[in-house]
C-alpha cells in the first residue's frame, strides 16, 4: 500500500533523481529467508527505502530477539513510514549510508540506490573516506550500487550473510574489478539469481538486474548460478540456496575478466564455435568522436549556409543514430541526407581566424558551450578529435537487433556508434565480418559481451565488441566471394533476406 500511494504521489523525475526502484515483495521475501537462515540479531538495510525488507523479515515471526538498523537520505520517503519508525527492534538513520561510520552485521540486505556516482555532489569527500574505511581503491565512475556493496561485505560479521540487488553490468565493467576480486578472493559470493525476463518481475527497473548472495564464512565453495523466469517459479522456491542450475568455481570467474558473457553462456544455448577469435584479431572498434555539445558542432546544410561557413572548417559526419535507416550506407544515401537538410556535417574549425568561424565560436561560448565537461578540458574548446572513416560502424545501444552498418562512404561519426577499424589481417575481410556482425550467429555471440540496462536495451562499449568472437581467418577464407558480394548487393535493397543468406553463409563454415 504504502509503495502504490508513494509512486503515485512522486513525481518519476524525482525518484530517477534519488535512483529508487523499489522490490516486489516475493523477491524481497525471497532475500530476507535467506540472510535469516543463520538466526541473525543485528541486520542492516543500507537503503531502507519503504521498508520491505523489514516488513518481509517481521512476518518470518522469528523465534528470536533480533534489531534491523536501517539508512535512508529520502525525506519524503521517511513521512510515508509513520506507522513503523517507532517500532522497538528498528532504527532509522536519516542520512546516507555512504557516509555512516563502520558497524557490523550479522545480515545485511539492501536494494541499492540506481544512479552513477558521479551524480553525486560530495563523492569527492565520501569516496576517500570509504577507501580509508575498507583499506581499497575505488574507482571514480563506479556506480553507487556497486559502492553500497563494497562498504557493505566490509561490515559482515563472521558467517554474516548479505543479499544484495546490483545491475547486471556491473559484472562486466572496470569499476567492478576490485569489487569482484573481493568476491572470489574471500570465498565470500555464494549464488548468482539472474532474470530471463526482468521486466516481467521488476517492472519499474530501468537496468537489468541480477541480486548476489554473500556469506563470510571463509568456506572455499562453488558459486550458484540461478536463472528466474517469472514470478510464479520464485513463489515455488522453499529455498534458494537448494535452486540453481549451473556451478562455478571461484577460478572459473576471474575478477579481471568479464563475468557477463561466462555467466550468460551457461543459461544460454549460443555456444562460441570451435576455432573462433577475437574480433580484436582484426582491428579494434573505437568510439565515435565526443564533442561534449553536439547542439553546436552538428550541422546541416541550412545552417552553414546561415553561418556563411566555408567547406575548410567542415567535415562530413554521422551525428545520429537514426541518421541512417539501411544496414549498407553508400555515397548516394548520404547525397539524399544532404539534400534532406539533415545534420550530416560537423564543425571541424581549421581556419580559426575566419570571420565566420569566429562569429559562430563567439555565438557557442554565449551559450556556455565552452564550459561544458569535455569542452572546458580541451584547448582550444572547440577542437575536434580526429578519426578516419570506418569501413563498419556499431550501434552504442541496441534493442533486440544489433544495428551494424556498412560504411561505403567517406563519413565520420560521433558517439552514436563505434567504428571498426582493421589492422593488415582485417582490412582483406572487411565484407567477410559485416556479414558475420549482421547474421543471427554473430549477433547472438556478440551480444554474450553486452551491458543490459533493462526493456531490451542493451549498450556495447568498444573492449566489449573487441573482446566478442568472431570465424577465424581459415574460416573467413573459406567463405564464397561470390556469395559474400551477393549478400552486400542483397542488402541494399533487402536486408532481411541479406541475414538468411549470411546465416546460411556462417553456418556453412562453421560446420566445415
């Protein structure tokens, strides 16, 4: 009740803003079973939200004398929480727990609060002192979530168990290293749940998710991989410790190295196929070009007229995603955005002296654009990095179908899309591997390497493409030429037919 009437009451902007989604009660139930196992009597939620990890543990009705303290920042959250804040066996802190001095817990359990840390004002006061109280280096663009844990396996008593609920690319980024490491290296991560459908269970998750169940039992074991469908098989789990469905052991998930795709290739029928490499064997994805004010460099033909800028101080650029519709982008489609009056070009100042280029420098630094992140680190303010054309480009973010282009023109392109830049192994396959990036086999052992953030929206980052497999030389040899330019010439005009062939094409090689 009190969750409905508080989603309905705050504004979604606002609770973006404090990074709250809150847990369906079945998972929470879920969670408390487990940390209670060990009759615990001091527990902590670090981000009591509106409580329901403290309601959930109530109705267990254990047969013992326990205390739950509990953090939480939100204000508006606290007046909805009248009825329980004077309760005797629960204390609430009204601050952030990120900033709380260390205790510890026989049980911790805690759905942590969504934003990066970077959002945060004082990160560069708290950040040093959560360092100093776990005796770790913390990178400054992990996201809070991941904070929140690490300060929290730090305040576990001996055999104390924690559950907590983390965004699923956690398990691939750089921020997690040193947070993994400590997983595996303190036998303290027992069982991985992940969720085939999260929508379907956390409906209000803007990332997917997965939750992480810790014991600090210093007991070497093997790690649980759990993979829920739905609601009605969580409510058909007497205990979660008992349902899993794959093992791993703790050399098996090494804290350099990506967790995602390892985890996903168990609950997943894609398989690598025998002899496949690393795409980074052939080149390397770099992203597109940051300007930092895109509503200033990107530019159509209208405007530049307008500006009176000459082609000196121009370059041909993709500016947006959606700028091109077909998987093959040729010098006639980019004539077509020209004449459309799209914004298919970018400032590329080389003449600064130029009247013209001044007035319009002047006209952004009115605007603050010279003030901007990135803008304000460079000098000049408005000076472009440099990249050449890529031959492929990769869609950032993706849903469903990964968007590969092949690039036929002279264009560069900013950070809506990564391109693939070949090295002397490559540049002879260029066709060979758009192929394999566009078929239903590659875009499935691709995607192994992927970031989800929720309602099948996935992000690559270019170390994720890089590190993706791909046919090795032998195999891309052994493709028909003929057929490999049938398929480029298909996929002018019909880029559904384009895949099945390029499916049947990988296939064939695959099972040589």
């Amino acid at each position: 009740m009190r969750q409905s009437d508080y989603i309905s009451n705050i504004p979604i902007n606002y609770r973006k803003e404090y990074g709250q989604f809150f847990t369906p009660s079945l998972v929470a139930q879920m969670m408390a079973k487990w940390v209670t196992e060990n009759h615990p009597e001091k527990i902590l939620d670090p981000a009591f939200g509106l409580g329901i990890f403290y309601e959930e543990i109530s109705k267990l009705k254990l047969q013992y004398q326990w205390h739950f303290t509990a953090y939480e920042i939100d204000n508006n959250i606290l007046n909805y929480l009248h009825n329980i804040q004077n309760n005797n066996n629960l204390t609430i802190f009204n601050q952030d727990y990120l900033e709380s001095d260390m205790d510890y817990y026989d049980a911790i359990i805690c759905n942590p609060p969504y934003l990066r840390f970077q959002k945060f004002k004082n990160r560069h006061d708290i950040l040093p002192k959560i360092e100093q109280q776990i005796g770790k280096k913390l990178g400054g663009y992990s996201n809070i979530a991941s904070i929140f844990l690490i300060k929290a396996l730090q305040q576990l008593n001996l055999n104390g168990r924690l559950a907590f609920i983390l965004p699923f690319e956690f398990f691939n980024t750089g921020y997690g290293k040193e947070i993994k490491k400590t997983l595996i290296e303190n036998y303290l991560l027992k069982q991985i749940i992940i969720f085939a459908n999260e929508k379907d269970i956390f409906p209000d998750a803007t990332t997917t998710i997965c939750i992480l169940l810790c014991q600090n039992d210093q007991l070497k074991q093997e790690i649980k991989i759990t993979n829920i469908h739905n609601t009605q098989e969580i409510k058909e789990i007497a205990n979660i410790s008992n349902y899993y469905h794959h093992q791993l052991n703790n050399s098996q998930l090494p804290p350099q190295k990506k967790w995602t795709s390892i985890i996903l290739s168990l609950v997943s029928d894609q398989k690598i196929p025998e002899g496949f490499c690393k795409i980074s064997e052939y080149g390397n994805f770099k992203r597109g070009i940051a300007t930092g004010a895109n509503d200033f460099f990107a530019l159509n033909k209208s405007k530049i007229e307008q500006l009176q800028l000459n082609d000196n101080n121009l370059c041909l650029c993709i500016t947006k995603s959606n700028l091109i519709k077909k998987a093959i982008f040729t010098d006639d489609e980019l004539e077509l955005l020209i004449k459309q009056d799209k914004p298919i070009y970018c400032l590329d100042v080389q003449e600064a002296n130029t009247q013209s280029v001044i007035n319009y420098i002047k006209l952004g630094e009115e605007k603050d654009y010279h003030e901007r992140y990135l803008t304000q680190n460079r000098q000049p303010w408005y000076k472009l990095e440099k990249r050449e054309p890529s031959p492929i480009l990769f869609g950032v973010f993706n849903r469903g179908k990964l968007k590969v282009i092949r690039n036929f023109t002279q264009v560069i392109n900013l950070t809506c899309y990564h391109g693939f830049y070949p090295n002397i192994f490559g540049t002879n396959i260029i066709d060979q591997l758009f192929i394999y990036f566009i078929s239903d086999i590659g875009q499935d052992i691709i995607k192994m390497n992927k970031r989800s953030y929720g309602n099948n929206l996935d992000k690559f980052e270019p170390g994720d493409l890089n590190n993706s497999y791909c046919p090795n030389i032998e195999q891309f040899d052994a493709m028909d030429k003929q057929k490999v330019n049938e398929i480029i010439e298909l996929a002018k005009i019909d880029e559904k037919e384009a895949i099945l062939m390029s499916n049947k094409l990988i296939k064939s090689i695959i099972n040589r």
